[in-house]
C-alpha cells in the first residue's frame, strides 16, 4: 500500500513540476501562480498544497533537478559537458533564468545551490577550514556569480568555456578551503 501512495505521491509531483516547467518556459515573462500551476496540471489546489507550500517552492523544487550538475560542478565533481548543455538551455531561456537569479528568488536560489554542494560535502567527507556551511555558501556564490554576470550580457562567453572554468574553479575552491594540516587533525566541521 505504501510503495503505491509513494509512486502515486511520484506521479503528482512531477505533473506539477512538468506544469511549471511547461508555464516557465511557453509563457511571457510574469508571475506564475498556483492556479495557473494547478490548471495546467489538472489537479485541486488541495493536492497542490498537500506536496507545495506556494509557487516559489516549487520553482525551488522544478530547480533542484538541473542544479545538481551545477552542485557537482561547485563541489569540486562537475562534468563540463553536462555543464554545457545546462548553460545552453539557461542562455536559450536568459529572461527566465536571469529572473531566478535576481532579488528575493535570488538568494533562495543561492540558498538552494548551497545544501545541495553541501550535502555533495558531506557525502564525500570533505573536511573545510571554515564551518561547512559557509564553504558550500562560497561555493556556491562563486558558481552563481559569473552564470549571473554571463547571462547579463557582462561579458561575452561560451559555454564550453564558462562550464570548463567552473568545473575548474570548484575544484580549486575546494582545495583552497580544506583545512592546514593542524586542522586535519582535528577532524571535519
């Protein structure tokens, strides 16, 4: 009974991501709300509200997928080629993605970019010289930061390369943030 309530549980989350995914990307640019999410995927707003708390938690949630190759890629573990490809679909939907990365939505996305390079941490029992923490925040900022300047126009870029030097530089990064010797010693934080 259960396995069917966790697979039926499944289905229902993805007909709503799938919903606000279809809305981010075949809509102009606005708001999306709830009913237009639970329209779309032809559910009640009570089952909406049983898996997500408002819209913005599932843009958080429709995020988490993609993001995972860009926390791999901060954590020091990326593949510069699915890289790539993520790079790609943001500069086709710039608008969208510039939109996520601005104002409150910014931070949240930066907030969410951070547990997911932190639990990659944690997982690989990666010792850091400052609190766990504030090395997945670093890491993640120092991902966010160029994507953001690269999809404003800042400076012109390939992805190829954007995604090779943010491989490179998590990798880097995370050297740079493991502890000195005396530290080691004292175990992980």
């Amino acid at each position: 009974m259960a396995t069917r309530q966790d697979r039926r549980t499944a289905r229902t989350r993805s007909a709503l991501i799938e919903a606000f995914n279809h809305l981010v990307l075949h809509r102009k640019p606005k708001k999306i709300r709830v009913s237009d999410i639970i329209a779309k995927a032809n559910v009640g707003r009570s089952t909406f509200y049983e898996h997500y708390s408002n819209a913005d938690a599932i843009h958080m949630a429709a995020l988490s997928q993609p993001f995972g190759i860009l926390a791999d890629a901060a954590a020091g573990i990326g593949d510069p080629h699915a890289l790539d490809h993520l790079l790609a679909h943001f500069w086709e939907n710039r608008q969208r993605a510039r939109e996520s990365l601005d104002g409150r939505m910014g931070d949240r996305v930066v907030r969410l970019l951070a547990d997911m390079v932190e639990e990659r941490l944690i997982a690989r029992r990666i010792a850091t010289a400052i609190p766990m923490r504030l090395a997945a925040l670093q890491l993640a900022q120092s991902s966010l930061g160029p994507i953001k300047g690269w999809l404003l126009a800042e400076a012109p870029c390939t992805t190829d390369k954007l995604s090779r030097s943010l491989c490179r530089t998590g990798e880097q990064l995370l050297a740079a943030l493991a502890p000195v010797a005396a530290e080691a010693e004292a175990g992980p934080n």
